[in-house]
C-alpha cells in the first residue's frame, strides 16, 4: 500500500457522490488504477468494466491484467461484504468517481486516448488513474487539454495521499476527445517528472530497509519537505536520497541545518 488508510466513510461518500450525480442529471463511474491490483477486471467480469488499455495496439492478457479500468457505480458497491473488491482498493492510489452525462462507453473512449502520451519523440504511459499524480497531471495540462481529458464530467472526485476525498477543478466542457497521442511540452514533462521525484525516493529508502507503513503520508511530506531544502542543489539521485534519509533520522534539527553543513557533520560521525 502506498497512501494513507482510506478515511472512515469513504465507501459510504460513493453513494453521496451517486446521489448528487443523478440530480445533475448525470451517472457516477469508478475509474480504478489496476495496476494496484493485477486481475482485477476478471473477479469484475459480470460488473463489464471498459478496460482502458484495449483500445492500445497489441493489447495482450497481460496488458489487460494492469489496465486502468472504468464500470457504472451502484449503491451495493458501497457494501463491504457485497464488493469485497471495493474494500481492497483501501491503501491504494486508485480510486476516481467521475460523474458525467456521458455513456461508459463515451467516458472510457475519452479516458484511453490519454493512456499513452507523447513528450520530447517520446510515448510513454501516462499515470493519470493513480491519485498520487493525478491533481499534477491536471494542474499541468493546458485548459483545452483538462477540457478533452474531463468533457462534460460535473463533478472528479479522488481518494487522496491522505486518505480523504478530494475534487478536480473540472471545466464542465462536452469538448472533442483528444487526438492521438496526445502530445506534452517540455514544460509539462518536467513538472510531471519534479512531482514523481519524492515518491521515488521513499522507494529508494524502502529499499535501504525503512519501512514507513505506520505513516505512508506523513512519510512523503517529511520527504517532501527534504527535497525543497535543498532544491538547486547539484545532486544526483543517490545524494538527494542519502540527504532525506538524514533528514529523516534527525528530524527538525535537520530542517535548519544547510546540506553541506549536515554532510560534514554526517561524515565526521562516520
């Protein structure tokens, strides 16, 4: 797991979100990363999700396995032991409620044309089903591109790092889908690329034995915080992550202490 625990009522806001959808004339719709949960789209065969990354050339049994995956939301979803599968996502960066006149199948066909996007002649897979890059991933598009990414969804709600509910600004628009691929300036690929960097540090030290599952966003914000005080500094990977790893073990005596002081002191402890 990668987020903090959902917030109590989580499942229960689906069927608020629901409610609200219906009165806006609208029907609510799960968009789950599945990558998180390899398989998944099999134990929801009879639920008939779109898997998003059907619409990619060669798009074999494998690729379908880790497909983003969209399906109509209903009430009994909300019930842990009616949807077991729906309490799994807990902990996870996965979960979206899109709420949109759109059918499935307009919603899904709008979605996949962001699956793979193109920066510098470049295509890669674009992350935009994890919560944990969603709110940058919309913050970085232009407003014609959040246009064709939303349409005319009233209202994207997604389970944050903090495990609570939170809102993209959506523009409201029944805008054209977006040509394919979808392509990024330089500009945007280095914001994405800046907001993943923290993430991939906690990776790091989770591989040098930290374990910060008691607190997975207080975690990242620790981290967060180590990044920008040494934001400029000509540090490759290996440092940055050495760095956080001290700020992390000395706490708010690191907070005020420059790097090059910290790493003096670090080496004559050694």
């Amino acid at each position: 797991m990668l987020i903090a625990p959902y917030a109590d009522g989580w499942q229960a806001h689906l069927d608020t979100l629901a409610r609200e959808a219906t009165q806006g004339q609208a029907r609510l719709y799960l968009l789950l990363d599945g990558v998180f949960l390899p398989g998944l789209h099999r134990k929801l065969a009879a639920l008939s999700p779109s898997l998003l990354f059907e619409a990619l050339p060669g798009c074999t049994d494998a690729t379908r396995d880790v497909s983003p995956l969209l399906l109509a939301y209903s009430a009994a979803f909300s019930v842990a032991f009616e949807a077991p599968w729906l309490a799994r996502c807990n902990g996870w960066p996965m979960l979206s409620a899109i709420a949109t006149r759109e059918s499935q199948a307009e919603l899904a066909s709008r979605l996949a044309a962001w699956c793979i996007v193109e920066a510098d002649g470049q295509r890669f897979n674009f992350r935009f089903p994890d919560t944990r890059r969603l709110p940058a991933i919309h913050a970085a598009l232009t407003r014609e591109q959040q246009a064709q990414l939303t349409g005319p969804a009233v209202s994207w709600s997604y389970i944050a790092r903090d495990g609570h509910w939170r809102q993209l600004p959506v523009l409201r628009q029944d805008s054209a889908h977006a040509e394919r691929p979808v392509v990024l300036s330089e500009q945007q690929f280095a914001s994405l690329v800046s907001d993943s960097e923290t993430d991939e540090i906690l990776t790091v030290l989770y591989e040098r034995g930290h374990d910060h599952s008691q607190d997975r966003h207080g975690a990242y914000l620790l981290v967060a915080q180590a990044l920008a005080a040494i934001a400029g500094e000509p540090l490759d990977a290996y440092d940055k992550a050495d760095w956080c790893e001290r700020w992390l073990r000395r706490g708010a005596s690191a907070e005020a202490m420059p790097y090059q002081q910290a790493s003096m002191q670090e080496q004559g402890e050694t």
